[in-house]
C-alpha cells in the first residue's frame, strides 16, 4: 500500500468511528453533536468516494475495509457511551489525522489531486482547528499549523 491507500484506509476507519460517536453520544448536547457528526461523516463519504475514484484512475487499488482495519486497528473505536466533548475531542484527533495522512500522500500525486486534496484539508483544518476547537473552547495558544501525529 503506498501513501495515498494508507489515507484511503484511513477515512474508511474515520468513517465508522464517526457513526459510532454519532449513534453513542450522550447528555447535554446531544442533538446538535448528533446532528454535526452526521454532517461531518457525509462530508467525508463524499470526499471518500471521490479520493478512491481518482486513485483508481491512477491505478491505486481501492483498500478494503479488512486492510483498513488491520492497517489502523488501534483506531478502531469501541461503541462506548460518550459526552458531546469526549466525542468532539476524537472527531478533531481524526481530523487532524486525516489532514496529516493526506499531506503525506500529495508527493506521489498528480498536481489536480494535490489540489483535491489541498481542499480537503483546508476543509479539516477549518472544522477540527476552528469549529471543534472553538465549540471546546480550547483555541488559545494552538499553532495555526497543522502537525501530524500518528499515534
Ligand atoms: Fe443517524
């Protein structure tokens, strides 16, 4: 698997993990955070869709769910109850994972998908380092940079 598939696995992970967070969220707050994570994983499965098309094209066999899950079996989450903020916090780790992923497949891209994936960035960048840090009330002294950190 190159770089790029590894992303690919990636958002499939990040796929289930927010239709778990979305169906197991609890307490104060529940219908907007139930409402956002629902907009983010739409979002990202259209961003999938198209990412896996385009790999295809360049002759990157789309990963399956089972090489997913055994490239990122640690990031796997289990459908435990979990508050507006505990959930938020993940949604923003798995965003800032996404972004990092994706910046390190654009070497071995053409230009156009360096460009689609640029978009999706800046799309994670702005809902995990704006919107959910903000909703966290966490934004003071975070580097405007992203820093990619896969553990
Ligand atoms: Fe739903």
């Amino acid at each position: 698997m190159n770089e790029y598939q590894k992303m690919l696995m990636y958002l499939k992970i990040m796929m289930c993990n927010l239709a778990i967070l979305h169906h197991n969220i609890v307490g104060d707050g529940w219908f907007e955070a139930h409402g956002e994570i629902d907009r983010w994983q739409g979002d990202i499965a259209d961003y999938l869709d198209d990412l896996i098309e385009r790999g295809i094209a360049l002759g990157y066999q789309e990963p399956t769910i089972s090489e997913a899950v055994l490239a990122f079996q640690t990031d796997v989450l289990p459908a435990d109850k979990r508050s507006r903020n505990e959930s938020y916090k993940i949604v923003m780790e798995c965003m800032r994972s996404a972004a990092g992923l994706m910046q390190a497949s654009e070497p071995i891209v053409p230009a156009d998908v360096q460009n689609k994936l640029q978009e999706i960035e800046y799309y994670l960048n702005k809902e995990g380092n704006y919107k959910l840090a903000a909703a966290l009330g966490g934004m003071k002294g975070r580097k405007p940079e992203m820093d990619y950190d896969d553990d």
